[in-house]
C-alpha cells in the first residue's frame, strides 16, 4: 500500500484592499506568497480597477480568487457592524460575488470561494441571521462555492446545512479569546505582528490543531487555511515566514479551491 502524500495546507490574504489613488498592501509580492487570494469587492475596499488589477495577476501566478464581501462601509473598512436586514444583506453579498465573478472571468480566472470581511466576519461567527443572509447568497449564485470561515462558526454551520463546502481557517496574525473567537481588534492582544511568533502559530494550528489564547489557554482550531491581513504593519514578511514556516513543517501550500 503506497503512503499518503504530504499534507497541503492553503495559505490566504486580504488583497486589493485600496481604493481610487489610495493604496493599501502589496498587493503583487503577497500574491508571489500566497495561494488565495480574498478580493474586497468594493463595499469595504477596493474599485473595478483595482479587482482587475488583482484578479488578472492571480490568473497569471496561478492564486485562487475568493469573493470577500462585507457590510456597505468603506469609511469604516468594513469593520463597523451594521444591523443590515438579511434580506437586504443577501441581495448586498450576492451584488459583491457577482461583480468580481464578473471582473474575474474577464480577467482569465473565477471566484472559487466566499469569505466575508471584518465586521460581517465576526457577525457570522454567532448570529444565525447574517450567517444565513451570506450562505442564502452564495448558494442563489450557484455552483457550490465553498465558505472560509472560522471552525464551530454559525457561518459554516449554515452554509453545511445548505449543501455547499466549508473550509475551516485559522489567523496566526490575530488573537484569540478561550472560546475560539478573534479578540476584538481595539483590545489588548489583539494582533501579533513579530514574524517568528506569527510563523510559530501557523505551524501550530496546521500540524497540532490548536492555538494559544491570550490567558495562556490552548485552543482546539482544526484549519485547513490560515490568514495573513494584508493591512497589517509588515504584512509580506509575515506571510513569507509562515509560508517558510509551514513549508519546513512538511507542508504543501497549495489552494483549498481551483
């Protein structure tokens, strides 16, 4: 009996996050390091121009393009929750994956995959409501898109119910609470920015399923992707170590999504 291959492991980032002559991320040397891509879509970030940019790029060096949609919020980046009827946020998240599905096939690739962004992401974590108005979206659209989301979220709770594929990720670059959410971004610990630490937890959340909370407690967090925020201070040697990092662990990075 042959033995199983290496293990691949996806690694992803937030991209074409600027907007107009505002720039905000390397956007080409993350996409020399990453195998997914997460696309604004213009509600938090980004304009046809730079989803162009971006998707046309990701076609050539072969990076997954995943819609990441978001409240209608650029001033505040998405981060802002907004008690948006799901209905209405429905309609919002499938106007967001349309358009850059759109971008993308002109640009010689597709949307292969839906993860929302910041405060829509932490919304869908608990609230059955916005977790569903986003799975009802992506699943009108068609063709069984698979989900990021966090592990044990409403977010892919739902979008398991519907019927589509879930892919469960992990944020080495964040944070954590003893309950496995994210620590809110204005609160102490809520990033880690020193590369070696970052790359460390990748490892450890890809090869042993847990991460270390702020208080010190150990995390159960099954990945099967991590994130590197391409916003973040020194974004492309983050993700350049924990691609090292994960690579040297005996991993494969490669895209969960084609």
């Amino acid at each position: 009996m042959s033995s199983p291959g290496p293990r691949t492991i996806d690694l992803n980032a937030d991209l074409g996050e600027g907007f107009g002559v505002w720039r905000l991320g390397d956007d080409d040397a993350l996409l020399g390091i990453v195998t997914s891509a997460n696309v604004a879509c213009g509600f938090h970030a980004g304009d046809p121009s730079i989803m162009r940019r971006v998707c046309a790029r990701a076609a050539e060096v072969g990076v997954a393009v995943g819609a990441q949609v978001s409240y209608r919020d650029l001033a505040g980046f998405g981060r802002r929750f907004i008690d948006v009827d799901p209905g209405e946020l429905a309609d919002d998240v499938l106007y967001q994956l349309a358009a850059l599905d759109g971008i993308a096939r002109a640009s010689g690739t597709r949307v292969s995959y839906v993860k929302p962004h910041g405060a829509l992401y932490n919304a869908t974590v608990g609230s059955e409501d916005q977790a569903g108005a986003v799975v009802t979206a992506v699943a009108s659209y068609g063709g069984r898109l698979p989900v990021l989301g966090l592990p044990g979220s409403a977010l892919l709770r739902a979008a398991e119910a519907a019927g589509l594929p879930t892919v469960r990720e992990g944020f080495p670059d964040r944070g954590y609470t003893p309950s496995g959410t994210l620590v809110p971004r204005r609160e102490p610990g809520a990033l880690v920015l020193d590369p070696v630490t970052v790359a460390d937890r990748a490892v450890r959340m890809a090869v042993e399923g847990e991460v270390l909370a702020v208080d010190g407690t150990r995390v159960r967090v099954d990945v099967e992707s991590v994130c590197v925020h391409g916003d973040t201070a020194g974004a492309v040697e983050l993700a350049a170590a924990v691609r090292t990092a994960l690579e040297a662990a005996g991993l494969v990075p490669a895209a969960f999504a084609g």
